[in-house]
C-alpha cells in the first residue's frame, strides 16, 4: 500500500507525519519535523534580536497534535 502525502506548510509534500504549530490565537501552521525544528530557531532568533530574555516555553514537536488533513 502507498504512503499518503502529507503537505508542509513551508512548501513541499512529504511522506512524514506533520503537526500543528500555533501562531497565535485559534491560527497555527501544518509543519513536517525537520521544518519545526527550523521555525523554533527562527523564533529563538528573532526573540534575541528583539532583546528578549531567554525563553525556552516553546512547545516540544512531541506535544504538537498530528495534524490529520480532512478527507474530501
């Protein structure tokens, strides 16, 4: 049997599982794992440009719902 593809919000289709990111209020964004890791570090990043203390608050990739696309 085929594997489905699931789509990552930064542009590509994988076979892996993808989870939701909160943004902000009831918004979040569908990233497969290497692409999580790569949205944390933007964060981390832009929260030292902007003089902010350490927060280490982000959510784990473990603790993200698995997002399951609507079947249509």
């Amino acid at each position: 049997m085929m594997k489905s593809m699931n789509s990552c919000d930064y542009g590509h289709d994988t076979p892996e599982e993808t989870r939701r990111l909160p943004i902000g209020g009831d918004a979040g964004v569908i990233v497969c794992q290497e692409h999580y890791h790569a949205e944390i570090s933007s964060r981390k990043q832009a929260a030292v440009e902007r003089g902010e203390p350490d927060y280490r608050g982000y959510p784990s990739w473990e603790s993200l719902e698995v997002y399951e696309p609507a079947k249509g």
